[in-house]
C-alpha cells in the first residue's frame, strides 16, 4: 500500500514515531489495526459526533503527539 504524505505530515509521522520509540511503519501499522480492532466504536463515535466544518477544533502539535503516543501504548 502507497502513502502519500506531504513532507509536514511525514515530518510529523517521523516524531510521533521517535517519541514512541518505533519506525514510523510500526507506529502506523499499529494506528491501523487500532482502528481495526475499534472500527464499530470508532466509526459510532465519529458519526455521533460528527460537525460541519466550522465547529472543527484543532489541536497543537505537543497535543496531537501525546494522544497518538498514548493510543499506541494500549
């Protein structure tokens, strides 16, 4: 399978995977079957909680870092 990923986004891959002390591969071959293993509770949640583009929040980077990091200790 081909990703593509801008630069920033494997930039960002990169870190989220230094700081869980895997390849980027690994982290995201263990993103991926998280998802998997929580597809109906993952894809209930999003769709209940689903808004329009303005209502979208964003989290800062440090943010996003820890709740990757933290979703790939499970």
């Amino acid at each position: 399978m081909d990703l593509n990923l801008t630069s920033d986004e494997r930039a960002q891959l990169e870190l989220i995977a230094l700081h869980a002390a895997k390849t980027p591969a690994q982290a995201l071959l263990e993103a991926a079957k998280f998802l998997l293993e929580h597809d109906t509770d993952s894809w209930e949640w999003m769709r209940r909680n689903q808004r329009g583009p303005s209502h979208q929040t964003f989290l800062r980077d440090d943010e996003l870092d820890a709740r990757f990091a933290r979703m790939l200790r499970r």
